[in-house]
C-alpha cells in the first residue's frame, strides 16, 4: 500500500490507537453506541472490523505473547467464516 501513512485510514488508525491506550477506554460503551449508528454505517464498520481480523489471524505478521490469544481467536473466527460466512457486498 503506497503512502500508508497519509492516508486517512492510517491517522484514523492512530487516532483510535491512543484512544484505547487509557485504561479508561470501555469496550462496552463503544459498542453501546453501534446502535445509534445509521445502518449502513453499521455494515461499514463490520466491514472494517472483519478486515482488521483478517489481519489478525495473519501467520505472517509479527505477534508474541501479549497478543497471542487475539492471534489465536482471530484464526478461529476466520476458520468460522471460512465455513459460514457471507459475502457482504461493498455499497
């Protein structure tokens, strides 16, 4: 990918980064707020969610023991959409 880090994706990236780099940062209360979310947006952000695990499933890519077990269960839900997933088409 040629300019990664200009990319709007990338500072978003960043952005959220620090976000949850503060022991305050709450899981729940961010996914309580995907409801409020317009519908297609939602899609967009499962979209964005299931590329991130993509990722993280990757034998490729560097891990260690501090993210082996989201290694690990990302390989498994891939495995899982592998069998029975669905397509979800770019709008």
């Amino acid at each position: 990918m040629d300019n990664i880090k200009e990319s709007k994706e990338y500072k978003l990236a960043k952005e959220w980064e620090m976000a949850v780099n503060s022991f305050s940062f709450n899981p729940k209360r961010f996914a309580a707020a995907i409801p409020d979310m317009h519908p297609t947006l939602q899609q967009s952000l499962y979209r964005l969610f299931k590329e991130c695990i993509i990722v993280m499933a990757d034998e490729t890519r560097y891990y260690d023991d501090r993210n082996r077990a989201s290694h690990e269960e990302a390989k498994c839900l891939m495995e899982y959409l592998k069998t029975n997933g669905k397509h979800i088409p770019l709008k």
